[in-house]
C-alpha cells in the first residue's frame, strides 16, 4: 500500500508517506506557516520516493480537532489533492494521532490526550492500545475545561500516560482533577502525519475510506472563528 499523509492541526507541520509499512515523513514546528510548508513538504516526499500522487492508493489527513486555521488547510489540502488524482481519503483524529505517538514512542497503553483549545479550554481523548499495537478510542472525543474532564469509565487503575499541549498549557487543574492516577505526562508532544498514516492505513484497509467531498473536519466546538485578544 502507498499512503500520502498530512496533519496541520497543531503547532507542528508534518507530511509522511507510507509505503508498504515504511514511512518517511518532514516534520516542523512552525505555527502560522502551514499554508507555506504543507506543499513543498508533500512534493519533497513524491520526488525523493520517485512516486507520483497517482501511484498513492489513498490519502490521510489530521481531520481535527485543534486550530481552526490548520484544521481547515490540511482539510483543503487534501481535499483538494485527492479530486486532482481521483483518490479517497482516510480522515484520521488528531486526538488519535497524538495518542499513536504517545505509544509508538513513550509505549504508553493507556493515553489521555489534550490539545490545547484556547479559551481556557481542552480538545480531550482517551485511548488504549489492544495487542495490535493501534490505539483505539474508548471515551468520546469533547472540548471542555480541564477541571471538568470526564475520568475515564475504563478505570483509573492503569497507569495513564498525558500527551499534548493540553498537558503543559493545563498541567495544574488536569493533574488536580486526576490525581496520582496520571503517571506522566508530555506537553511538547504533538500529531504527526506519520501516526496519521499509520491509523490510516489500517483504516483504509478496513474499507473506512470516503471520497474527497465527505472527507471533513472535525472542529468539536463551534465556536471556530475565535480570536485571540492581544
């Protein structure tokens, strides 16, 4: 299988390819410069590959939530790359991606996920990683105050693992609110295109691919055209 990945949700900037399991992926932390770097990134990976955008079998791409301006540039990105090569896409959550990496990275089992939403608030997931080793979501995916984050109904008797701006923003009331229940937590940790393309491709392959036009973001909160007060 080839896969073309992206994620522009967060701070981060990332594009990955998958291919047949090996993934190659350009990863920057550049905030406001997605809309800059998201090509280049992409078309770097095709020319190094030798490949083609329509040798892919399908696209991925960081659906969301997180910011507004990023989800909607990896939304637009994709959608607009996979009507060009007539390709589906695997929308992926961004919440997932950033718990892929908690495990493939830290081996954590059981994540809680946060991404800082502004406004005093937390996009929040929680996931677990079954034997296959692709973490799978076990709570509802919400945005709220980090006081106000359901406990997980899965118990708190695992040592959970904190991944996301959303830790290092909110550290104080998240760790308030959980206890000693969290073993450790990283904040600088964030989505990357090739956790999406690993989702991803367990996705499509599972028949979860859908046409550009259905390919959408996912926001969780509406009001979306917030804007930071200087």
């Amino acid at each position: 299988m080839k896969l073309l990945a992206i994620d522009t949700s967060t701070e981060a900037c990332s594009a990955a390819l998958w291919l047949e399991g090996e993934v190659h992926q350009h990863y920057q932390i550049a905030p406001r410069e997605h809309g800059q770097l998201i090509l280049p990134m992409i078309e770097s990976l095709l020319a190094d590959a030798g490949l083609t955008l329509a040798q892919m079998d399908t696209l991925a791409f960081g659906r969301g939530p997180g910011g507004f301006t990023g989800v909607r540039i990896a939304n637009g990105v994709i959608q607009g790359l996979a009507f060009g090569a007539d390709l589906p896409v695997v929308p992926v959550s961004s919440l997932a991606a950033l718990a892929q990496g908690a495990h493939t990275d830290m081996n954590a089992t059981h994540i809680l996920a946060a991404i800082d939403a502004r406004m005093g608030e937390v996009y929040w997931g929680v996931y677990h990683s079954p034997e296959n080793g692709l973490v799978v979501q076990i709570e509802q995916e919400i945005v709220c105050l980090p006081q106000q984050v359901p406990l997980p109904n899965a118990g708190l008797n695992h040592h959970w693992v904190g991944a996301g701006s959303g830790w290092l923003t909110y550290a104080q009331p998240l760790q308030a609110r959980l206890g000693n229940k969290v073993s450790s937590w990283d904040g600088h940790r964030y989505p990357q295109a090739r956790h999406i393309a690993q989702l991803g491709a367990d996705a499509f392959q599972r028949g979860l691919a859908v046409s550009a036009e259905h390919a959408l973001p996912v926001y969780l909160r509406d009001e979306v055209a917030w804007k930071k007060s200087s």
